[in-house]
C-alpha cells in the first residue's frame, strides 16, 4: 500500500527509490504480519500470546518505515535518536487516540 502511494505522489523535488533497500524494506512488515498471524492461529491464546504479536507488528511496521525512507535517494533523512523515539512514540499515542474515536 505504501509503495504504490508513494509512486503516486508528486512533488516540486526529484527523488529515487533504492531499489535494493526498498526490497528490504517490505519483506520486513510481510513476515513480521505472517509471523504474528500464525502466532495468533496455532497457539492458545492468553494475555502474553496476543501482547506479544502486538508489539513485535508495531516493531517492525516501525522498522519498516524507516528502511523504506532509507531508500529514498537525492532527499536524505537525517536520523537521530530523539527523533526515532519521538515519532515512535507519538504514532504509538495517535494510534491509541484513533482506536479511541474508533
């Protein structure tokens, strides 16, 4: 989904895509999904089965998304780690405010 919006979207800049780093970038969310829904399906589910699939998709949906800005060329991101956990944090607050309106 991500991929196919960002080939939509335009801008006043040129930028590229990587295309090794972005091939890196959707397998991470699709065994992660598969990984968790399999958890999910085949054991018995109590508190600890259902967090942890929950946590390890946020992980790695926020892994995802940094690895796929990686890869965008002539419009580098400058990483820092307040700035990682910040934007973590807050999709983590936004997500539970939207469930909350939900």
């Amino acid at each position: 989904m991500h991929f196919v919006a960002m080939l939509g979207l335009h801008t006043p800049i040129l930028y590229f895509h990587d295309a090794a780093i972005t091939s890196v970038s959707a397998p991470i969310a699709i065994l992660i999904v598969a990984l968790s829904l399999l958890m999910l399906q085949f054991i018995v589910r109590t508190k600890a089965t259902i967090v942890a699939p929950k946590h390890s998709v946020r992980e790695r949906i926020l892994t995802m998304h940094y690895v796929g800005m990686a890869g965008m060329q002539l419009c580098k991101f400058v990483y820092t780690a307040i700035g990682i956990i910040s934007s973590s944090v807050l999709a983590v607050g936004l997500r539970i405010v939207a469930f909350g309106v939900a």
